[in-house]
C-alpha cells in the first residue's frame, strides 16, 4: 500500500515528547505509532528482556 496523504497536526512539545517516547518503546516510527493508535490499535512498550 502506498500512502500518498499527508495529515498534520499541532501539539505542545510535552505531547511530541511524550509521542516520541511511546513510539520508541514500542518499536515503531512516530508516523507508524501515530497512525496505529488512530486506527484504534492498543499499542504496548516492546518486551526488553
């Protein structure tokens, strides 16, 4: 699939924080994290073990 569109929108810099923070836990990009938690998706921290 590819995307084409293109959705921006504004936050604080405490919530680009906090999205990047979730988004690297995770294993995922900010786009990728973004994009699955909007679908609906519960997205969990990667087990570091």
């Amino acid at each position: 699939m590819t995307r084409t569109a293109t959705v921006k929108f504004r936050a604080t810099e405490q919530e680009v924080a906090k999205i990047e923070e979730l988004a690297k836990a995770a294993g995922y990009s900010k786009s990728e994290y973004v994009r699955l938690v909007a679908m609906g998706f519960q997205i969990q921290p990667q087990d570091t073990k």
